[in-house]
C-alpha cells in the first residue's frame, strides 16, 4: 500500500435471517451489502467476496459461497 491508502480494523459477519453481509468499522455507524443488486446495499460482487472470507475463517457464511 502506498499513498493515501490506510489499513482499518473492519468487523464483518452474516446476519441468515436478513441475509445480509454487516459490516461495522470502529467508530462509524453500521453497514451492509445484500447480493441483490436491485437492492440500495445490493452488491454482489462484494458480497461474495466477504462472503468468501467468512466461510475461509469458519464462521457463519451465506449458502452456496
């Protein structure tokens, strides 16, 4: 990383009953991102992304990643 790029702490997990990916950096108010891209959070690029990295660490995840 060079420049302007910083590194933050960002905790992420997966709420199943809402099926969203939330996101909440210290400090900050809370966010998410569904995988329906009709959807004002909806990314599903990164959704499947994060997505990813919590079925890689073991920890609840949404299907089919």
């Amino acid at each position: 990383m060079a420049g302007d790029t910083v590194s933050i702490e960002i905790g992420v997990w997966y709420d199943e009953n809402m099926d969203q990916i939330k996101l909440r950096i210290p400090g900050q108010n809370l966010t998410s991102v569904t995988n329906d891209p009709e959807s004002k959070r909806g990314n599903p690029s990164l959704y499947k992304k994060l997505g990813r990295i919590l079925r890689d660490k073991g920890v609840k995840h949404p299907k089919g990643i």
